[in-house]
C-alpha cells in the first residue's frame, strides 16, 4: 500500500512537472511539441561558384552545409559533359561590372541543368545595380529558369578603387544577411532582386559596361616587378584561367583574362601590381578561406 502511494506520488510529480513546462513554454510562444524548421538533408543540392579571393567561396560552404555538393566552375568546366541533376541548383559568384564573370557565363551557355529549384547568389562590394535582374535575363536566354537571385554585399577587393585596410574594417552585415540568404533558399522563396533607380541614362550606362567589359588581356592589365618577384607559383596556382607560367628568373603571364585579381591579391611579395591601385601595400583574402582553398578551386593544370 505504501509502495503504490509512494509511486503515485512519483507519478503526480512527472505529470505536474510538464504541465508547469508547457505553461512556461506557452507564455514564450513556443509550443512544447514545436521543433525549429530544418532544411531537409535527404535533397541533393549542387553548388556551382566562382571565387578569387574567397568570398563567394565563403557563401557556397555556407549554404552547402553539410550535406551541399560544391563544384568549381574553373575545374568543371573542363569536362566533356556538363548535364547536372539535383533536387537544388545553386550558383556563387561576385559581380563584375553589374554582370557575371566570362567563365561564368560560358559555363552556364555550355551545360545543362535539371532541378526543382535553381537559385543564385551574387556577392558584391560597393554597388549590386541591377545585376540580379541582368543575370535573370541571361539565364533565360540560355534555357535556364531561375527560381531565386539575391545580392550580398561583402568585402570589395576591386583595387582600383578600395582600399583593403578600409574595406575589411567596414561592418556590412555578412552574418546577418547571409542567414536570412540560407532561409530563403531551404524554404525554396521564389525571389528575384530588383534595382529600381534606373533611369534612361542609368540603364545605358550599365548597359555600356555589362557589354564592354570584357573581353580582357592579362599582359595590358598587369605590371609585375621581376626584382620582387621569387618564382614562388602563387600567381599560377590560383589563375582560374591558367594565365602564368614560370621561368628561371620571374613569371610570364599572358591570355584571356577575368580580371578576379586573385594573382595580385596572392602574391607573397606584392610583386604583381595594377598601374593604379588605391592602396598597393594591401591586399585581400576572405578570413574564413586559406590560400590552399583558392589554389584547389582555381589552379589550371
């Protein structure tokens, strides 16, 4: 008899305890049986990027997570097949003068794709313009329906113009904007960024610059000083155009070019420069990417 009341007591106390936690949960406005929404892992979601000094790679591992597959467009572009199935299609890349970069758009003229859902996002570092809605109408020029297309703003490793010491100590949100990025993707949001200060002139000069661009030549953008440089290989392993080649003395460098400036951000002795640079004596790599990272997604065997 003791026994029985013994455990009922237990018992009284088991159930008084999760009424008292849905109570307390109840007044936070969660509920006791609510979980928080995940993406689900049993999707295959490719990741297409394009980096140079790591950030685009940067948001591809994020939205990857641990289950994304990712696959640089300088190394897979090489394949003599490029048809791609997924249950989710992403492509990374920044963007160059409110466009993409040239490998980029071959890439996506060349292969083919399947997917319920395709999206991209597009790093920047000063002004996105209206390179979302640019990027929509070139997919859909190629056959290619793009379900979501954002912009984020990141670090702006554009020489010419920005200083690295400035530009890194610039707070731009990254976290933040990058989470509310990842949401929207694993909850499939259909979305495509719009520029709306487009005036006449506005519109024909991003249509002057989208057009004009490129095509680039690495030995008209490049200085290199022989007397600093040590023959290191950096500016080749990370050239997703295969741009260097190295001889006793210094590298060589000629050919089509992205102008990504990956090998003038690399190099070790600041010994490839621009004929004008807003700060030569700084340089940038995305904090969360090592060099190792840039020389597996770019080097050009």
């Amino acid at each position: 008899m003791e026994q029985k009341e013994s455990m009922s007591r237990r018992d009284a106390l088991k159930t008084m305890g999760v009424i008292v936690a849905t109570a307390a949960l109840s007044t936070t406005g969660l509920s006791a049986f609510a979980a928080p929404e995940k993406k689900d892992k049993s999707k295959k979601r490719l990741l297409f990027y394009f980096t140079a000094t790591g950030n685009s790679l940067f948001v591809a591992r994020e939205l990857a997570g641990e289950t994304g597959q990712l696959l640089s467009i300088p190394q897979i572009i090489k394949d003599e097949r490029l048809d791609f199935e997924a249950d989710e299609i992403g492509f990374i890349f920044p963007d160059y003068a409110a466009s993409a970069p040239m490998m980029v758009r071959e890439f996506v003229s060349k292969a083919h794709f399947k997917a319920q859902y395709i999206f991209s996002v597009i790093t920047f570092g000063n002004f996105a313009a209206n390179v979302a809605e640019w990027w929509n109408d070139f997919c859909k020029e190629k056959g290619l329906q793009q379900n979501y297309i954002n912009t984020l703003l990141m670090v702006d490793n554009y020489l010419p113009v920005f200083d690295m010491n400035e530009q890194i100590k610039i707070d731009k949100k990254i976290p933040e904007n990058l989470a509310a990025i990842a949401g929207d993707v694993n909850m499939h949001k259909q979305f495509i960024a719009h520029f709306d200060q487009m005036d006449d002139r506005m519109q024909g000069f991003l249509k002057r610059l989208q057009d004009n661009h490129f095509p680039m030549e690495a030995e008209r953008l490049l200085r290199l000083n022989t007397e600093t440089c040590i023959v290191c290989g950096t500016c080749a392993a990370v050239c997703p155009h295969g741009n260097f080649r190295m001889t006793d003395t210094h590298a060589e460098f000629s050919g089509s070019c992205e102008y990504c400036l990956a090998c003038v951000h690399a190099c070790p002795q600041k010994a490839l420069t621009l004929e004008r640079e807003r700060n030569p004596q700084a340089r940038f790599r995305n904090e969360n990417i090592s060099l190792r990272d840039i020389k597996e997604a770019n080097h050009q065997k």
